[in-house]
C-alpha cells in the first residue's frame, strides 16, 4: 500500500497499464475517458461515450490493473442530485478515476 496522500504514478501511467493488460474494451476505454475528467463523469454520459450497458461490470474488469499503480475507478453520488425528467431524484452517480487514497 501506498503512503497515505501520495501515489506514485500518473494517471497517464495508470491508463498505459489498463491499455496493456486489461483485456476489456469497455474497461480500457472507461479508464481512457476518466482519465482526462478528474471533476468525474456521470453514469449516463460515462455509459453513451463508452459505449457500456453495464458499467459496474467494465470498472470490476478494469479496477484491478489501476489499483496496482495507486489509482482506482470510484463511483458515487455527486455532491448534488439532480431530478430526472420525471421530476424524481436521479440515480445516476459520479465515476472518476482517482488516487485510492481519494475515494470521493
């Protein structure tokens, strides 16, 4: 484990390895999208521009080869819900690829 607040590689160093060898397209393409967008993405915009129905299983594919370098995929509620179109609270959540000491 790293020291706390500290990792040792760049996040472009973290989507090299996932490039290497994470043999998920999806996955690969979730870290390469993440990567340039540290503020997070959120579910519907991750899912359209990766092309994923199913992003919980792209990031358990991809988490592994990241975490190796200190960096990991997160996803959680953004700091404000917004309502859907039916005017209900929205659960879409917030993905990042951040430092693990960074679980936001």
């Amino acid at each position: 484990m790293l020291p706390e607040n500290q990792h040792c590689y760049s996040v472009e160093d973290a989507v090299a390895t996932v490039m290497r060898d994470c043999t998920s397209k999806q996955g690969v393409r979730m870290a390469q999208y993440l990567a340039p967008r540290q503020q997070g993405v959120l579910t519907g915009e991750l899912a359209a521009a990766i092309a994923c129905g199913n992003l919980s299983a792209a990031a358990a594919k991809v988490r592994p080869h990241p975490e190796a370098l200190g960096w990991t995929i997160t996803c959680a509620p953004p700091p404000r819900r917004s309502l859907n179109r039916f005017g209900e609270v929205s659960q879409a959540n917030l993905w990042r690829l951040s430092p693990l000491q960074d679980r936001r």
